[in-house]
C-alpha cells in the first residue's frame, strides 16, 4: 500500500468553509491528521472592540449565518446584566422562537450535507426542501432568510401577531411530519446507515476530554444541554427534552440533531401557546450601558455558546470573547479521524457540524 | 471499393463515431432530465450534454506542471477511439451485423476495459494526489466488476453454445441469432442470475452512483478527471457516452435482441436503450448513496460474483 | 461562405453559452452566501441546473466563479492560485457584501476586501446574505458577459 | 439558590494561600456565576486543579489589557499612588487580566490571574486537553507566553501578520489594505459625484 | 430503498422549482431589501449613522448642509437603522434587485442633503431637518411640521415649548 500525503483544502468542495487538512495515508487509511486553522479569520474580537456596543449586536451576528442567533442573543444577554436591563416576557418568548427556528434549519442542513458527502443527491435534496420551509418563516416573519436580525439590547425588535401566529403554526404543522419522514429515512435507510454507522466514533472518556458540546457531546452519553443546566430566556418555562445516545458515532450525531430539530418544533409550538402579551423591549432608543463585566451562555445548534463582555466608560466595549461550540468540537476530530478511510474524513468532519467561521472568527 | 471503406464508416459515422456519439449525448440527456424530475426538479435542457460538449471544445486546455503532456493529452484520445471502434461491434438486432473481421465478444470484453484503463493512466499521469487515489481506486473497482461480466458473458455464451451443440460461441450476432430462434435470454430461469449480475455491472462500468467511488466529487474532487480542462475533459465526456451506448447496446444484445427487421429493428434498439438507460441508471443513481471503496469491492465479490458462477453452473449443468 | 462561418460560430457560441459551470470559492466568508449558493445550485426550489449550470468539483472545469467571503489574509494565497486554475473564457461573481467592500468586516487587520483589488471581479451581487433568487439573477447577468467572451 | 458548592470560597481560598477574592451572583433564574480573583498567579495550577478535581470544564479563556483607571493628581510632595489589581500587580494599562471560565454543571466560576506586562503563565493543557487551542490564541492575541505549552504555534492568524494583534491596536483607518473605510468613502464620493 | 416511495411521488407530482428567473419571484411583504432614504423625514440625528455596523452610512457637513450618504455594496441589511430611527426616514424596501455589473458599483447609492436655510423665525443659518415632535398634543399638522423644518434648534425649542412638548 503506497503512503500520500493528502491536502483536503483549503478550498475543497466537500468543505462548505476554508479548512486545511493535511492527512498523511496509508492505502486508503488516515495515519495522520494534522488541521491548519485560520482561513476564516477575519479578527472579529479585534472589530468588537472597534465598534460600538450596539453595531456589535449586528457585527456579531455576522460570526457565523447558520448560528447567527446565539451570537447575538448571548452578547445581548451579556450587555443587559451588566446595564441591569430585564427582558419582557414577551421578548423572551419571541427570542426563544427565534433561536428554535434557527436550531431547525441549521441543523436540517447539516443532515442535508450528510446526505450530500454520502453522495446521496436525491436525499440531500430532500432534507433542503424541507428546510425551504424555514426559510420561508425566517424570510416572512424576519425579513431574511440567514441572518435574521432578532435580537437587540433589550429585547427582540420583531413582534408574532395573530396572523403570524397562524402562519408559523401552519408551517410548523407541514414541517413536523417532514421532519418525521427524514428521520425515519435516516433511522433506516441502508445508504446512510452503511456510511454512518461505527463511523468516527468517540468514546465516552474521550468526549469528556476533550470538553465537546452540543450534540457531539450527547451522541456520546454525555446529558448537557445549556437550555435545562442554565436556563437563559423563557427556557425555565418551558419543557426542554435532552436526546442523548451512547454510540458515539457519525449516525448517532445526525439522529440527535433530528431529534433536537423535532423538539424545536415543538418548543415553538408551546412558546406559540403560552406567548404572553406586553412589550416586545424593555426600551426602545438605545439605553446607556454602565462599566462591567459579564458571562452569558446559550445552547446554540452547535452547543454552548459562552459570551463574555467587559465594559467600560467608552460606547465601545473594552473586550468581547466568546466561545463557540465548534471550537471546542475541532479537538475531537483527532480521535474520531483515526484510523478512518479517506472516504469518511468529510462525512467525520461534517458530522461534528464543523463552523470554521464561528471558530476562526 | 465499397467494402473496404466499410470497417472505417462503421467507425466514424455509424454505428459507432458520430451516430453512437449523438445517441449516447441524448441517453445522458433524457437520463439527467429524469433524475432530475425523479428529485423533483425541472432539470436541464434535453440537449445539454450537446452544449456542454461545444463549450468545452471553445475552452482552453491547461495542462498541469506535474504531468506529462503526451500521456495527459494522448489518454483521452485513446480512450474515445476505443470505444468509438467498440460501439461498432455491437450489433443492432435486425439492422445491422458487425464484420466478423473486426472482433468478436472477447474484442469487446477487452476494449471496455479501456475506458478504465485510460483513466487511471489519465489519473496518474496528473500527477495530482486526488488522480493517484482515483487511480487506485479505478483499478480496485475493476476487478471488482470484471471478474462477474466475464463470467456473465461466459454463461451467455456457453448458453447459445450448447444449445447449438457446440460449447462456447464468442459471436454476439450468433448469440442474437439464436434468441431470435429460441426466445430472449431475458425469460430463461438459467440465466436470471446472470442478467441480475449484469444489472449491477451497469452502475460501476458507468461510474454512477453507487460506484462512482473513483470520481467520488465530494472525496476526491472528480479524481483523475481533476486535473483535465476544455476539449480534453471534452474527450472524456465522449468517451463516456459512447461508453454506455456500448454496454446498453451490450446488454440488449445478449438479454433481449427481439427485433423486427429493417429500419424498425433501429427504432426498436433505440426504445431499448432508453428503457435501459431509464430503468437500469436513471432511478438507480437518484436512489442510494455512494458506497465505500472497500462495501463496493465486497458486494460486487459476494453478489454479482456468485450469482454468475451460478448461472454459469446451471447453464453448464442444464 | 463568410456568412455561413459566421452562422456557424454564433450558433456555437449560443451553444455554449448554455452551458455555464460553476465554481465555488469561500475567501472567508460567514456560511451565509455559501449556503445560499449551495441552495441555489442544488435544491429543487431553484434548480440552476434549467440554465445549464452546474456545480463542479475542480476549478479547470468552471466557467463562473463565485466568490463569497472577505478575502482573508491566511485565505488570500489559496484563493488566486485556484482563481488561476479556471479556465478562460472566465466570468467573477462577488456574492455578497463582503468581496465587494469587505462589508462589515471591514477595518480588520486580517481581512483584504475589496476583492477586485487582487483579480477581475465582473458581477457583484450585493446581499447578507443574498437570497437564492438574487444568486440567480446574478448568475444571469454573469452568463450575458461571459457570452460575449467566448 | 445556587447550585455552586456552598463551600467553594472556602476550599479556593485553601488551594490558594496568597490570597483570594470572590463574589458570587446567582440570577433570577438560577444560575450562578463567581468570580474569583487571585492575588498570586501562581496560585493557578492548584485552583486549577481543584476545579478538575470538582468536575469542573474549562469552557474558555479571555485574556485583556484592563485599562488604567483614571488617578487624580497627587498632592504636592507626596509620591502618586498607582493603581493596583487584587493582588498588588500594577494596573498600568499594560497589565494582562487572564480569565479561566469554568462550567460547573451549568455554573459558571471564573479564575482571575494577573499577569504583569512580559510576564509568563502557566499552561492548563496538561490538565484540561481543551486548554491548547485557547492558550494558543492567547498568545497570537497578546505578547504573554505561556509557560509549558506543548505545542506554542499560531494558531489562526496568518504569519504575514505581526503578532499580539490586539495589544497593539492597530489604529482605525490605517491598516496597510485597502479595506479601510476612508479609502472607499473618497471613491464613492468620487464616484457618485460624476455619474449621478 | 427505502426512499424510492419519495422519488416515485416527485415523478408524479412533477417539479416543484420556482419559475424565476423564467417569471415572477415571491418577496414578502416584511424582507429586508435595498434601503430607502426620505430625506422630508430625516431629523439629522444620525442615529442610523451610529448604529450601522459595516459603516455604509456616512454624515458630512458640506457647504450646501449636511449630507446624508448610503452605500449599497457596504449595507448588510440588518435593518439596525431602520429600527432606531426616531422618524422613519430610513426604511428598508422589499427590493433585492442589486446585483450588478462591476462598472457599476460606485453608483450604487444614496446622496442627499439636509440643505443650509435661514431660520424662518431669527435668522440664523440652521439645518432644514424635520422634527421629531414627542408627546406634543394634538399632533402637529403638514403646516406646522413645514414651518419647524425651517426653525433653528433654539427657535425650535422655543416654539414646541409653546406647544407643550417634552423634546
């Protein structure tokens, strides 16, 4: 068996980002991985601190589009301790129906690009067809259909009335069976099942080394999920189901993002139901904010987001850095790519939800 | 006069060169255009492959720094000559009858090992990483798929040799011959095994998936095909439509070769080809996920390799 | 006889024209833009494939270059070697804010927008991220001028 | 009420015997965050160390340039007092503030240390694996060094930029690309002048 | 296999791509498109200015007056504008047509000026901004709001004072 070295990116098409591997194999095996990060730097700690504290709310958002909810929400949440602002419940609720929606699509792509590297066509195209619909609810109900802009220092500047109500309702009500029908293809198709099964697996003691989160985290065991350990929002209000299995592998990863994009649905479903009425901010011109620090944490679709924001007598704050989950995910990618054959090294990666632009900020 | 210029127009024009060319543009049409209504999209024009083919041949050729220019550029070009001899001995039931001069069945096993041959010549000669994968892995599909059309081929043979007291006959006009007498091999139990072998053979011959493995796009990046631009990707694009007219017209020949006489016996082929096509890569490739290199090298081991021994063993038994 | 020829290379030329492939090149970008040029190119909802487009694997075999992202400075290196890759006749779309202006990433030490600084950008499609139907209407505008270059 | 140990003040001030401070705030939600801030940065390792022996996750590191608060002028004869962190490190405005948050199932415990300018800390990664990356970014970000880091590369910044990138803060407007805000707004200006 | 069920109901149901770029696309009504400027409306807070991220809106006081500048290729879309704009004389429209060609590309935006005018009750040279009345009621009409444009800030003060206002 003859040894390569292998370059897979920077710019490699079964990267949907700049990443760069350098994977030296042996026939058809990975012997070695060794990840070149940086591509999708682009220093946004450096600009948070350049701009002020309310053009972060957007420059945050634009980390990364397929979380570009968190950000904004854990940088909000940050700023609104330290200025003591308190949400409406309202406010609350709607960021909560936010952050599901966005929980919903990312992870239905994710899934979709499973399928996709699988070279699956017709089962990717599926799974995006079916998250055309959330995208149709982000474009109606938030004027577009990545960054959707929800989030501001003291509530949310989009409000549900009754015909939005009804609209997300009934789209919610064609998407849930969806998204049934993908997980039951998922659960038994021989296709998915042969690549994913047993497929970059990491043990239990290994996640737990690595510090992995999100759904990583619980395809391994491992039962954390910021929504129920931290409640932030309208979360401890709301019932919050925590999927976890114990394989460990590429398959278990994709089951429980559709297990968690199930749940969202109906996350939104009961925030639809106990919406209470009141003011959708608590302040609708742009509030001073005081010197301080704080710390934030969401469970972006990745996993723990962590915010932290110190303050000073300045518009601009002094320091932003944060913490996203994928950051912590790229670790674990040694143990899961070893041993791996070529064929899997982008179906592995892809299956930790790998966001380059979140990590490299 | 006549008759020495009878093996070349075979060749260039008809039935294989031009005319194989055009059809095989329209499979890959009416086949793109399925899948795609198959997926739920419109899909693109019927004649696509036809632009494609023009836009390529108006693109400019780069060849890499790493590879050698008259093996890079000659590979194709070998490649499409082969087939295009190729698409000329397989006969059209009926229509038309290749000179026994220019080959028989074994001719044709050989020349379709070509294609794959050229392109891990193509994927080496690249001198890109991709194309050595792509070339390791061409070379493990075919002899993977090889070993069951041989035998596949061998039980047809052997079939239509026996059953004209003889033991083997190589020549696909006596094959069709002698369905046309005794019925298709299509309703023959004997050969069931056989064909179902065959079917898996399509597939993997074609790179589509599930056995695109060598030209995996989101793997190795199109592998050998990587590294090859304008008309000599274009060479590609020929060889590989001629290529599934070959093994269609192939398949039709020695499974179903029922045809009227004439003009019609053409129509009929063609109606063939397409249901063929349609059925046996169209749904196929829309319908499951790309295998491992290593499941694509046990299944074609486990199944189509045993269910040609069998069928070989019932025929030689029967 | 000139006539015919010319028939002859403007039937041809229409020909191709219908033929456009297309390449990605992420220079940083935030996932938005590639995701809506993935939903673009691969979903039924829009099927870019009606235009003849596909999406292919290697840049030799593209016709049309989109590029998304701020062109970072780790990335930029990476970016001109592939962009040199393709082909002419060859067409640059800048999709999204960020190659044309750098966007909001604008003022990083690490970001070297404008990307038409660096190569020939043809089209740009403003947008953060630019909705599937914009890509669309850019990508026609980008066949119109690589029509005339072939 | 928190879900903190309630006797974790305690036990950190035993892990850390120059001294510690420590606040501690939960929300109306539950959630808790403590800060605790170490007068020796030496005394990290062992808290650091309590905390993985408690369960704890290291979920990142901040590191800062805390600005120099502002002193009134010293009076007449007398030698200006300068401003101090916990601990007695000069708060020059140069000084680095090293934040390691933990997650304590859901909570969250931040240990403070300070490190005087060209000054060194002690790496995490041989205790918590996760600590590499953050550690590596650190010191791309800020001219610290991380003592006994196995692998001190860069990690994101390409080598064609100068390192420390936030401790020199590059001027607004006069970076060496073109990006820059004021260079496109002359253009425009130009441009939409004779055109529109 | 079993996705089949699913491929046959595509093969029966027929396509369901979109008709753009072959015929008309959908907007809804609240997307966040190209951003209008209503210069009748503009206060000169330049709040929208302070708030814009990518800094594609831009305050300068010109000999003429104060001008108010927009460029397209540098606006994300967030609509941040927009929402802190006291007076709504920046909105966004539904309007996502703006890919162009490159020759273009400077032209891609919004010039206006808050014109220098003398102030209608002193004199002095003042800024023809519109007012952002606050708890004045009744709520002025067209002719009053005509006649504040054209008062200076102290004039201005002066004259809502009268009305009971607040701000």
């Amino acid at each position: 068996m003859s040894n390569f070295t292998i370059p897979v990116g920077p710019l490699h098409v079964a990267l949907e980002e700049p990443m760069y591997f350098r994977i030296d194999v042996s026939g058809e095996t990975v012997a070695h991985v060794d990840i070149h990060a940086g591509h999708v730097h682009r220093g946004i700690e450096y600009l948070a601190t350049k701009r002020n504290i309310f053009q972060n709310i957007v420059l945050t958002e634009r980390i990364c589009s397929l979380c570009s909810n968190s950000h904004p929400q854990a940088y909000a949440m940050a700023i609104e301790q330290i200025a003591g602002l308190v949400v409406p419940p309202r406010a609350e609720y709607l960021r909560v129906i936010a952050d599901e929606i966005k929980r919903v699509a990312s992870n239905l792509f994710n899934v979709s690009v499973l399928a996709h590297l699988v070279g699956f066509e017709s089962l990717f195209m599926h799974v995006m067809e079916v998250r055309e619909m959330m995208q149709d609810v982000k474009e109606t109900v938030f004027g577009n259909r990545m960054d959707i802009g929800a989030n501001i220092v003291g509530g949310v500047r989009y409000d549900i009335d009754g015909e939005g109500a009804a609209y997300l309702r009934a789209q919610l009500d064609r998407l849930a069976p969806a998204v049934a029908e993908i997980t039951a293809l998922y659960r038994t198709n021989g296709s998915i099942l042969g690549r994913t099964r047993g497929i970059g697996v990491l043990t239990r003691a290994d996640a737990v080394d690595c510090s992995v989160v999100g759904p990583v985290a619980r395809a391994c065991g491992i039962d954390y999920d910021v929504r129920t350990k931290a409640p932030y929002a309208a979360y401890d209000r709301l019932e919050v189901p925590v999927h976890t299995l114990a394989d460990g592998d590429v398959w278990s990863r994709a089951m429980i993002r559709l297990a968690e994009a199930a749940t969202a649905i109906d996350l939104i479903r009961q925030c639809l139901d106990q919406l209470p009425d009141g003011p959708i901010s608590c302040t609708s011109e742009r509030p001073p904010i005081p010197p301080g620090e704080a710390i934030a944490k969401c469970e972006a679709p990745r996993g723990e987001l962590i915010y932290y924001v110190r303050t000073i007598d300045s518009p601009r704050p002094e320091r932003v850095k944060w913490r996203v989950p994928s950051f912590m995910n790229w670790d674990a990618l040694r143990f899961m790519l070893k041993g791996a054959k070529i064929a899997d090294i982008a179906i592995i990666v892809n299956s930790i939800d790998p966001c380059i632009s979140c990590t490299e900020r | 006069m006549i008759e020495s210029l009878y093996t070349p127009l075979a060749m260039l024009i008809f039935p294989g060169g031009l005319f194989a060319l055009a059809l095989g543009l329209s499979l890959k049409g009416l086949d793109r255009r399925l899948a795609a209504r198959l997926q739920g999209r419109v899909g693109p024009p019927l004649a696509q492959p036809f632009y494609d083919l023009v836009k390529l041949a108006k693109k400019r050729t780069m060849v890499p720094d790493t590879a050698c220019q008259p093996v890079f550029l000659g590979a194709p070009l070998i490649g499409a000559v082969a087939m295009a001899l190729a698409a000329a001995l397989v006969p059209i039931a009926g229509f038309y009858t290749p000179d026994p001069l220019l080959g028989d069945l074994l001719v044709l096993l050989y020349l379709l090992t070509v294609p794959a041959v050229v392109l891990m010549i193509a994927g080496s000669a690249s001198g890109s990483p991709f194309g050595a994968i792509g070339f390791s892995r061409e070379m493990a599909m075919m002899l993977a798929y090889e070993g069951p059309l041989v035998l596949v081929v061998a039980a047809v043979a052997m079939r239509t040799g026996l059953g004209q007291g003889g033991l083997v006959s190589f020549s696909l006009p006596e094959i069709i011959a002698y369905q046309q007498t005794h019925g298709a091999f299509l309703f023959d139990p004997l050969l069931w095994p056989a064909l179902a072998a065959f079917l898996a053979f399509y597939p993997a011959n074609l790179g589509i998936i599930p056995f695109d493995i060598p030209e995996a796009e989101t793997e190795v990046l199109e592998g050998p095909l990587l590294e090859y631009s304008g008309p000599a990707l274009g060479l590609f694009k020929i060889m590989s439509a001629l290529k599934a007219v070959v093994v269609l017209g192939l398949g039709v020949a020695l499974f179903y070769p029922i045809a009227p006489d004439g003009i019609a016996g053409l129509a009929v082929h063609l109606v063939k080809l397409i249901a063929l096509m349609l059925i046996g890569v169209s749904v196929v490739r829309v319908s499951c996920g790309r295998l491992r290199i290593d499941q694509a090298f046990r299944f074609f081991l486990k199944w189509p390799l045993a269910l040609a021994v069998l069928s070989l063993a019932c025929v030689a038994l029967a | 006889m000139t006539s015919l020829k010319q028939m002859f290379s403007t039937q041809t030329r229409r020909m191709a024209s219908l033929s456009p492939w297309i390449y990605r090149i992420n220079a940083g970008s935030c996932n938005g833009c590639d995701v809506e040029c993935a939903t673009t190119a691969l979903i039924p909802r829009y099927d870019v494939e009606r235009l003849g487009c596909q999406y292919c694997g290697s840049p030799r075999h593209a016709d049309i270059v989109l590029i998304t992202g701020p062109l970072t400075a780790r990335v930029k290196d990476s970016v001109l070697r592939v962009y040199d890759e393709v082909p002419e006749p060859k067409v640059t779309v800048a999709v999204g804010v960020c190659p044309i202006s750098g966007g909001i990433f604008r003022d990083s030490y690490a970001v070297l927008a404008p990307l038409s600084k660096y190569l020939p950008v043809d089209v740009n499609i403003p947008g953060c991220a630019p909705r599937p139907q914009a890509i669309i209407e850019g990508i026609a505008q980008a066949i119109a001028i690589w029509r005339e270059r072939l | 009420m928190s879900k903190l140990p309630e006797t974790l003040e305690l036990c950190l001030a035993t892990t850390a015997p120059a001294g510690i401070e420590f606040t501690s705030k939960t929300d109306a939600k539950g959630v808790s965050c403590a800060w605790c801030t170490l007068a020796s940065k030496d005394d990290l390792l062992p808290a650091a160390t309590f905390m993985k022996n408690l369960g704890a996750r290291l979920s990142t590191i901040t590191i800062l340039q805390p600005k120099a608060p502002a002193t009134p002028a010293p009076a007449e004869g007398e030698a200006a007092v300068l401003p101090t962190f916990f601990g007695g490190v000069a708060s020059d405005g140069k000084t680095f503030e090293i934040n390691y948050h933990f997650d304590v199932n859901g909570d969250t415990v931040t240990l403070i240390a300070h490190v005087p300018f060209g000054g060194n800390i002690a790496s995490l990664t041989p205790l918590f694996r996760c600590a590499d990356w953050p550690e590596r970014e650190l010191m791309e970000l800020y001219s610290v060094v991380v003592s006994g880091h196995p692998d001190p590369r860069r990690l994101f910044i390409d080598p064609s930029i100068d390192g420390a990138v936030l401790e020199r803060l590059i001027p607004f407007s006069a970076l060496a690309n073109s990006a820059t805000t004021k260079g496109l707004w002359e253009k425009i200006m130009a441009q939409t002048g004779s055109k529109s | 296999m079993n996705f089949i069920k699913n491929l046959m109901q595509n093969l029966v149901r027929g396509p369901s791509t979109v008709s753009y770029p072959f015929g008309p696309a959908w907007t809804p009504d609240k997307f966040r498109g190209r951003v209008a400027f209503k210069l009748a409306s503009c206060t000169g807070c330049r709040a929208c200015e302070q708030v814009c991220a990518p800094g594609a809106i831009r305050f300068d006081k010109t000999p003429e007056g104060l001008r108010f500048m927009m460029w397209h290729n540098s606006c994300v879309f967030c609509g941040l504008c927009e929402h802190y704009c006291p007076t709504d004389a920046i909105q966004q429209t539904t309007d996502w047509h703006l890919a162009h060609a490159v020759e273009d590309e400077f032209t891609m935006a919004i010039r206006e000026v808050i014109a220098y005018v003398n102030c209608s009750a002193c004199g002095a040279k003042t800024l023809s901004s519109a007012p952002n009345p606050v708890g004045v009621n009744p709520p002025f009409s067209a002719e009053e709001i005509e006649q504040q444009r054209n008062l200076c800030p102290g004039c201005r003060k002066k004259a809502l004072a009268e009305r009971g206002a607040t701000s």
